[in-house]
C-alpha cells in the first residue's frame, strides 16, 4: 500500500512539473514574440524573420549536440541543462525589458 503511495505521490509531483514548465515555456515564447512584434515598422519584418531564424536553428542545432549526451548518459542530462538554463535566459530578458523600459 506504500509504494502505491508513493508512486502515485511521484507521479503527480512528475505531471505538476510537466504542466509548470510547458506552461513557463510558452508564456516565455509568446513574450519574445510579442516584444519582436512591437518593433517599429520599419524593423518588424526583419526582427520576426530573426525570432523565426533564431527559433528554427536552435532546433537544427541543439538536436546533434544534445545526440551524442544522450548516447552516453541519456536524456535526463539535457533536460537539467534546459530545467536550469531556460529560467535563466528568462530572467535575463524579463531584466533587460525592465532596463529598457526605465530608459524610455
């Protein structure tokens, strides 16, 4: 009786966690699209293609470095590098927004 306990106790932390982090994921990427969509006019178009660029080639490039951490140590590793890094990026655009709108 314990251990379904137990796993049940693990599997709800587990969901808990998939749910927080798709869900700070998107709103993080909706947030830089939004700010790439608010560039003047004239630098709109060529901030989106970057956003989309940015977007596309972090998927192209991230799969052949992430392959051969996975062959060797599995997946875990690279979802602690993204559970750490990811909210760090975050901060650091949400500090530079912060910058930029106390100078305007």
């Amino acid at each position: 009786m314990m251990k379904s306990a137990q796993r049940w106790l693990t599997s709800l932390v587990e969901f808990a966690a998939i749910v927080l982090s798709g869900v700070s994921f998107y709103m993080f990427h909706n947030t830089l699209q939004v700010h790439g969509t608010q560039m003047a006019p004239e630098a709109r178009g060529a901030g989106m293609a970057l956003f989309a660029l940015c977007l596309f080639l972090g998927q192209a490039v991230g799969v052949p470095i992430a392959a051969p951490i996975v062959d060797r140590w599995g997946a875990p590793p690279v979802f602690w590098a993204a559970a750490i890094f990811l909210p760090l990026l975050a901060l650091w655009f949400a500090h530079a927004i912060r910058r930029r709108g106390a100078r305007a």
